[in-house]
C-alpha cells in the first residue's frame, strides 16, 4: 500500500524581524531532559477545502504567523551546544543575533489520503499513521550540538489539516509549550479572520534564567551524574520478549465528563469518610483522573506484574509553587517528579481507584511543605523507579490544548503522541466538548498493544458503569 502522506515542500522559517540571539544557561529543571527527545502533539482541524486552496490561502497565513512568533521565542530557533569555553563542562541554549547564524525552524508541508475522521476520533488507531504528521527533528550536529523545534502541517483534501509541534523537552515544558503554539495560533487567527490583533495578543514569553535559584549547583551536579551514568554503561536489559514480531501499538483517548469526575470523587471521599479517617483527602479532577486510568493499567497487564508496590510517577508545575513565584510565562522547564506508590493488591482490589486517589492527593498535599525539597535526589529517584516500570503522566487539563484555534476554530482533537516514547505513559487534557474551564471533562490517551487496550478499555467502561449502581 502507498505511504498515506506525502511531503510536499520543506521550508526554512526564520524570524521576522531578525530574532536578538544570544546565550541562556539550563537551569536544574532543565537538565535532566538534556538527553531525552521532544515533545510531540498532533492538532487535528475540519477544513472542507482543496490542496489548491489551503496552499494559496492557509498555508501563507501559518508560515508568516509562525515566524513573527519566532522572533517572540526566538530560543526555539537556536540549538542546544557545549558552553564554547569548554571548562564548565556544561550546555547553554544559542541563537545567533539577528540571524546571522541562518537559525530556523523547519517546517513540513504535507498531503495525507488518510481517513481525517478516524485519525481525528477518539478510537484505537495505529501509533505509525499519527506519526506521519509529526515533524522530526534534525539530527544532532558533530560538536554535539541541536535542534530544539520542528512543525508539520499536513492537508487533508476537502476533509481537515493537522499541525504538528514538536519541541526538545530541553527547552521547555508542557506549559511553556502550549504558550508557544497558541502564539502562534493566535497571530494566524489574525492574518486568516481579519480579528482584531488586540483582542487575540498572547503574553510574550520570560526569559530571565537568574529567576530559578540554584544555590545548591543541582544543575552541574545533575549532569555530572548522568555523565557517570552513561560512563559505567548501559542498564541491563530487560527480560528476552517473546518470538515474533513485536504487537502492534494503538493510540485511542478515554473521556471523563464532568458528572464522571464529581461522582469519582464523591465515592473517594466518602470512601475515607465511611472508613473513620479523619484527614481530608486532596481530591481534584486531575487525582482522581490518574487514579482511574493507574488502576485500569494495572489490571491490563501493564501495570500489576507480580511486584508488591505499584508506582505512579508525574510532574508537578512549580513557577507559582516557588518562592517567590516565577512568572507563568517563564519559557523553560519548571518542573518537579512527584512519586506516588500503593501496594499492588490494593491497586487491584475492589476500591482500587479509592486507593490511588488517596495516595496521589497525599503527594500532592505534602507538597506543601517545600516543592523543591529533596531536589537532590530526584535524579537517582527516578532512575530506581524505572525498572518498576511505573505509570507516567504527560500533558495536564490546565494547559486548554482545545483552546487553540489558528482560525479554523477549535481543534477537532489533540494527540500526545510521544506518550508512546514510554511504556506506561497516559496523557491528561480537558474534555474536547468543554465550553469553559468550569464544565471542563478530563480526556485520557492511552497507547498500548492492541490486546491490553481492549482489556484498559473494557476496565474503564466497567469503572464508568459502576458509578450510575
């Protein structure tokens, strides 16, 4: 069969006007994502219109928006290189001033005969055919040094067109993310609508790095020991998987309306109420969203195994947390893990979700006592965790993924496709029919084989069932 997509044209997208340049230091939430990879989300738009069309009306519209929000985030142009002196042993994000250096961001122009519909529901769909309209980044250059950004834009003929971002982890969070592409959403809802620019302006991005303190030098000493790590060699590898090839990986989304969510944690909470307890339980959408898809996981095969303690792991934004806060438009990682265990017969019983809502709201809550203490051992923490092989959390409702429209209004759906970088990763955004942060739902993408998702999928319906008893 044909390859489904087509890539029509690759361009250069510089800034305009010419991006200031210079050099920024990582931070130590920046650090340990220096040797992950990117970020990667597909946002899927209705569009009833010709190739023809969307290449001589849209497609001018998002390279010129793009690159006026490039000069606005202009570090995303830039690389991360080797600090030039070479005694710190450290990186620092360049970018040459005024674009003396030729940065750009490569940017896709594709055609897709696959079915939009399905790509854009919420069923089990092939990981492989979501990762046609994902850009890759490009290679990583002799010196060491790379890219931090790529986009992809793929028409659909008479059906839909698909954006594609991917960002370096390095360079920024989740929150950081969603800033830079609904910036860029915005300025090219202007250029296509006519709308008024004022009514659409999008707070410019911070990029002062003196605002995340480092008295302890977490930062040199994180990468020293991932230094250590790479020289002592690679883990062990994991047990031998079974002959054949390997199953194939579906992505496929999970919605938890509200109704669903204020039932969860009414059961949750008078679960502990019912049982004596007098402490109150941290209980929000988010809790009790990550304890329901952690314990379908667990009974998947995916999650349970035969270890006595059952591990979840996510990340915690920080920029309000600290003291004192840093601006939410802080471009950069400001992020810290947040580790949460159970034992894995009460993650599998009867009251399972209560079980885990209950232990990710006291990490939640015992946050309170200093979000970045034991900063120093977060590293090694992580690093223990991986052979447990816990359940992780990308994305978050907060971020309004569904609220980014380019001026094709709101996105039919939103893919996390990296998840899939991860065994036992879930992704968390607000419902896809909420008309205001209030009536928000909760949307969960999971990507599994497609035997274990029919048995997540069948956990998960059961769970919703047993609400309306």
């Amino acid at each position: 069969m044909a390859a489904a997509t087509k890539v029509l044209d690759r361009l250069k997208v510089g800034a305009s006007p010419p991006a200031p340049g210079g050099a920024l230091p990582l931070t130590f939430f920046d650090v340990p994502w220096l040797f992950t990879g990117p970020v990667e989300r597909v946002f899927f738009y209705h569009y009833a219109h010709t190739a023809e069309h969307f290449a001589a009306h849209l497609l001018p519209s998002l390279v010129s928006s793009l690159s006026a929000t490039l000069h606005a985030f202009y570090p995303l142009l830039g690389r991360v290189r080797p600090c030039p002196d070479g005694s710190s042993g450290g990186y620092e994000f360049f970018c040459s001033a005024g674009g003396e250096g030729g940065e750009a961001v490569e940017l896709t122009v594709a055609e897709s005969s696959d079915d939009f519909d399905e790509l854009a529901g919420g069923g089990p769909r092939d990981v492989a055919r979501l990762y046609a309209l994902v850009p890759r980044l490009p290679p990583p250059e002799v010196d060491g040094s790379f890219a931090l950004a790529a986009a992809q834009v793929t028409v659909f003929p008479a059906c839909g067109v698909a954006v594609g971002v991917s960002i370096h982890h390095v360079a920024c969070d989740d929150s950081s993310y969603m800033h830079f592409v609904k910036t860029w959403a915005a300025r090219c809802r202007v250029a296509v609508t006519g709308a008024d620019a004022d009514a659409d302006a999008v707070p410019v991005p911070f990029f002062d790095r003196g605002v995340v303190a480092d008295p302890e030098g977490l930062a040199a000493r994180t990468l020293d020991e991932m230094r250590q790590l790479a020289a002592n060699g690679p883990p062990p590898p994991p047990p031998a998987a079974p002959a054949g090839p390997p199953p194939k990986l579906v992505i496929a989304s999970f919605a938890l309306t509200r109704d669903r969510i204020d039932g969860l944690k009414q059961r949750v909470t008078s679960k502990f109420a019912d049982g004596g307890g007098t402490e109150r339980v941290h209980c929000s959408a988010f809790t009790v969203a990550c304890a329901l898809a952690w314990a379908c996981l667990a009974r998947t095969g995916s999650g349970g195994d035969e270890r006595p303690r059952a591990h979840l792991l996510f990340s915690v934004e920080c920029r309000r947390r600290l003291a004192p806060p840093i601006p939410q438009e802080y471009l950069g990682n400001c992020l810290r893990p947040c580790f949460v265990e159970v034992g894995a017969t009460e993650l599998l019983g009867g009251d399972g979700v209560a079980a885990a809502a209950a232990a990710i709201g006291a990490a939640v809550a015992g946050l309170d006592g200093g979000v970045l203490d034991g900063a120093g051992g977060w590293f090694h923490k992580i690093l223990s965790l991986v052979p447990e092989r816990p359940m992780s959390v990308g994305g978050s409702p907060r971020y309004g993924v569904y609220e980014t429209d380019f001026g094709l209004g709101r996105p039919a759906k939103v893919e996390l496709v990296s998840i899939d970088k991860t065994p036992g990763t879930v992704s968390l955004a607000e419902g896809r029919d909420a008309d205001g942060a209030q009536a928000a739902g909760v949307e969960i993408g999971v990507v599994l084989p497609e035997a274990e998702m029919a048995r997540f999928s069948s956990c998960f319906a059961d769970a919703l069932e047993e609400l309306c008893d």
